[in-house]
C-alpha cells in the first residue's frame, strides 16, 4: 500500500511553490518536506532565544535597578 494522500491547494499557494522550488524537477513533496524542516528548525530556535532572553531580563534587571547606580546619578 501506498502512503500518499491528496490535497486541496489553493491556486496562488501552487505558484508559490513553483517559484520556490531549486529546480524544475523537485516534486512538491520534496519541497513542502524541506519547508516544514527549516520551520521546525526556526521554531525551536526561536523557543531557545526566548529562553536565553529570559534569562538575560532577570540579570540585567539585577544589574541596572541596585542602589549604587541611584547614588551614582544624584552625585
């Protein structure tokens, strides 16, 4: 048995693919497989960034809002 299923596509979604394929005979399969990769790959990036920038609010918080910085700015 096969493993494949049809779906429904609208018009300009098919030219997009087109346009973006690497060349001519790159089924859109191969394509649609390679664009869902990248977007998981982006999305899980962007999950650590958000992490680390998190992380980096509570330090610079500490940092920048202590007293000794006041006093520096009212001598």
């Amino acid at each position: 048995m096969i493993n494949q299923s049809t779906i429904l596509l609208d018009k300009k979604v098919i030219l997009l693919l087109k346009k973006a394929r690497e060349h001519p005979r790159q089924t859109y399969n191969e394509l649609l497989e390679k664009i869902v990769r990248i977007f998981i790959k982006l999305k899980e990036r962007n999950q650590y960034d958000e992490f680390l920038h998190k992380i980096q609010q509570e330090k610079m918080r500490e940092l920048w809002d202590n007293n000794k910085d006041e006093e520096w700015e009212n001598a």
